[in-house]
C-alpha cells in the first residue's frame, strides 16, 4: 500500500462533510457520485450510449470477461468529463465514477493511460489518494458508525449507500467503527 500524504486521511472525511453540506444532505445520507458529479459541473457519460464510440468497442468492453474498463476521466483543456463502463453493477458504477471525480476534486494532473512502451501509465501515489477519497466520500467515518450503531447488516447498507459490500466492509473496518460504537456503549452504561 502506498504511503499517503500526512493529512489526507482528514481532508478526505472533509471533503464527505462538505459536499453533503453543499448538496443539503444529512452528514449520514448517502451521497451518489453522479449526483455529486451534476453538483461539480463534471458531466458523466455512458460507454453504451456514447456517440463517439464504436459499436465494436463498445461490444467489447460490455462483454469483457476481464472486467478492466471502470471509468475514466476525459480532459478538453479546463474542461472535464467522466466516461464510464455502465456495464457494471449499479454499485459498482458509483465506485467507478466516485474514483474518477476524486482525480478531479483532488486536480490530479492528466497522463495518457497508456505508455509509449505500451504499459499502462500508473501513478501509485495519486491512485492510492482517488481510492481513498472516493470510499470516504461514499462511506466518511460517521456513516460507518452510524451503520454500525444502528445494526444494519451489510445487505441492507450495500443497498441503502448504494456501494458493494466489500467496500462497506472495509470502510467499517478501517474506520474503527465497531469499536467506537462498543466503547460508545460501554461508556454510556458506566463501564
């Protein structure tokens, strides 16, 4: 795992708090990344449907067994635009488009997805950064507390938050959240 920048951590849950703000959302409601795409100006578009696209590729990456195009961010000078595998799990797609507007809350600078030796073009440290933030947007830690304070099983909050259980489970994990909420309860009767 790559070493994040000292401070990001809780400029990513920032980043979660304030966009609900921005968009009238409770602290704990779920945020939608397409939603939050349309807040940001960043329009998002659909593999099947995009008009500049093939039929052919599009053909290939509806039905690749691979599963290796998520999404991808588009530049046009200044301007910016997501394009994005609508293949996927509905899930899924909000995590691929969350990941994509991260690069661009955070002004990731934009590199050729593929080398001129024909490898692909990664940045493990700006990657490990979009990952992080895009999960914190869809799950910050006051969410994966509330979660398990409220005893919502990860079925019910995968659907409710609209992300996979994977993440969901990694995200209560990594945010300590079982254990603020028993210490929580612990406290408040006395122990």
């Amino acid at each position: 795992m790559t070493k994040l920048r000292r401070g990001f951590i809780k400029e990513a849950e920032e980043y979660a708090e304030e966009f609900r703000l921005e968009m009238g959302l409770s602290k704990v409601a779920p945020i939608f990344a397409e939603n939050l795409a349309e807040h940001l100006g960043v329009p998002v578009l659909k593999l099947s449907t995009h008009p500049k696209i093939s039929d052919e590729v599009k053909e290939f990456w509806a039905n690749n067994e691979e599963d290796v195009f998520s999404a991808l961010t588009m530049p046009d000078g200044a301007y910016r635009e997501i394009l994005h595998n609508d293949g996927h799990h509905p899930n899924r797609q909000n995590s691929n488009i969350a990941h994509e507007l991260a690069h661009i809350i955070l002004g990731h600078s934009m590199t050729a997805p593929i080398s001129d030796k024909g490898k692909r073009n990664y940045d493990k440290e700006i990657e490990e950064e979009a990952k992080v933030l895009s999960m914190t947007l869809l799950i910050p830690k006051v969410v994966a507390v509330c979660i398990v304070e409220q005893g919502l099983n990860l079925d019910q909050a995968s659907l409710h938050y609209r992300v996979s259980k994977p993440l969901l489970n990694y995200r209560i994990g990594k945010t300590d959240a079982r254990n603020k909420v028993y210490y929580s309860r612990m406290k408040r009767r006395g122990f």
